[in-house]
C-alpha cells in the first residue's frame, strides 16, 4: 500500500526485509515470494526473498544472532546517503537471523528496487529504496540495521528525522 499509494514508508529490520517481499511478490510476478522464517517450504526456491542467514546455527538458538554495530557503504547520491548528511558509510546496529536473499538482488534491481547499502563485503543488503526514476515516490527507505538504538529525543537518528519530514511534507486531505 505504502509504496503504490505513495505514502511515506519507513522499514526497519523486518520492515524492509517484508518491503523486498512486497516487491517481489508484485514487480517481479513471484507470488509465493517470502521469508523462509514464515514459510520453510521456500528454502531454496526463487521464492525465499529472505533467508536465513548462512553463517548462523539453524540448531542452537543462543549466541547465533548478527549482533552490535555494522558499517553499511552507502552509494553516493542516494537516498540513504543523503538521509545520512552525505555520508558514504554509516554505521547501525544489528540484531536479526535472516536477510534479503543475495541472489535475487539483481532480479529486484532491474525491476527498480535499489540496494543503497551493503555490508564491506558488498553481498550482504542493508538499505533499499526505490529508483527515482523508474519509481515517483515521497519517501521510501528500509535498512536491515536498527537505528531507534542510537535515536534519542533531542537527537533522533537520521532514518526517523527524515520519515517524520517527509510524512510532514505528504500532508493528508481534509485534516
């Protein structure tokens, strides 16, 4: 709804990895697209838009989770960089199991969903948002990160300052 409506949309962690599977399910025709946290009978498919993450235990729950602050290289010029002051690398905390399968990252960007961010390896997918110009939106950005841990009142994160902008700017009829 969020991104066909044009309302500002803000995804964090499972926001964004839910943002992917939208995506998929309706720009790139795969209609059983999902997390293979909700659905095991997709691990492997085209349709596991989010997997479990390869170097976590599926056996021990305990200690197995991507914890604590990660860099994300962002691209220049992008929606996150700019939501970032400009910066090319920022850094966000992590806490989730599960993440945007890699291999079908290529596939959501020619459909026009942009991966701005990536871990230092390059593979992993930390921020998403749409081409500008395939895509006229206000205001539409995931990252896998959290950054309401680092979000305060007199100081909230970049992420949450740019959404209540741009929800700002959207204004609803009639109110």
């Amino acid at each position: 709804h969020a991104r066909r409506e044009k309302v500002p949309f803000l995804g964090i962690c499972l926001g964004m990895q839910l943002a992917v599977v939208e995506f998929a399910r309706n720009e790139l025709g795969l209609a059983g697209a999902t997390s293979s946290e909700f659905d095991k009978s997709v691990v492997g498919t085209e349709e596991e838009a989010v997997l479990f993450m390869p170097e976590g235990s599926t056996e021990q729950m305990g200690g197995t989770m991507r914890l604590g602050s990660r860099r994300t290289l962002l691209t220049e010029g992008s929606l996150g960089s700019q939501i970032y002051g400009g910066a090319t690398v920022v850094a966000e905390r992590h806490r989730h199991r599960y993440e945007v399968n890699p291999s079908l990252v290529p596939r959501l960007e020619e459909a026009g969903l942009t991966f701005s961010g990536r871990d230092e390896t390059g593979l992993r997918a930390e921020v998403i948002e749409l081409d500008p110009e395939r895509f006229d939106h206000p205001f539409y950005f995931g990252l896998q990160g959290h950054p309401e841990y680092r979000s305060r009142p007199l100081a909230p994160s970049p992420p949450f300052l740019a959404f209540v902008r741009a929800a700002g700017r959207k204004g609803r009829p009639g109110r």
